[in-house]
C-alpha cells in the first residue's frame, strides 16, 4: 500500500574524514551535527549544501576534530541495486568544501 517505485541512483549528502593515507571515514552524528540523532545530523549537511553554507560546516567540524586529516561535505551518488551486490563505488562524488582539520576559515 505504501510501496512505490524508487530511482535506482540515490544520492547522500555526507561529511567524511579524509584521513593522511586517503582513506575515507564517515564522522558520527556528535562529530558532524553535535547530536546523537543521525537524521539531524543528515539534516544538517543537507541544509548547508542547500543554502551554500558548507564552508563554514566544513571548516566548525574540522576545528572539533582531533584527527589528523581533512573534512569534506560532499553528495555522493550510488547505484542502489549494485550496492547491495556488492559493487559499492560512487557513480558520481560533487565535493562542496574541503578543509583540513584542526583549521578555523
């Protein structure tokens, strides 16, 4: 009753740590949006992307961080039905703001 067709590409809009090696690691909830909820933390990169605040995102979750590395507020599109087989590389990756940790802009 409430099902109804999907894209097959989803886009997310995430804040990473790229870490010195390049790999990347999602930041938790406290570290992006200073909460435990992870859709309020979501709601907040999406709003700056929207509102083309992602510097200052980028640059206030790079100060708090403790790690060495550099943040970035992206979109990040994926094939959902690949993903679930296992081919879990993004079809496309938009980066609004990249600022390296430890940096106030």
């Amino acid at each position: 009753m409430f099902a109804h067709p999907r894209a097959r590409v989803s886009r997310f809009h995430v804040a990473v740590l790229i870490d010195p090696d390049g790999v990347e690691h999602r930041l938790d909830p406290g570290q992006v949006g200073g909460t435990d909820q992870p859709v309020q933390a979501a709601m907040t990169v999406v709003q700056a992307i929207r509102s083309g605040t992602s510097n200052a995102l980028c640059a206030e979750i790079a100060a708090d961080l403790e790690l060495e590395g550099t943040v970035e507020v992206a979109s990040v599109d994926y094939d959902t039905i690949a993903w679930f087989r296992g081919e879990q590389q993004p079809l496309d990756r938009t980066v609004h703001a990249r600022c390296p940790t430890g940096s106030v802009q």
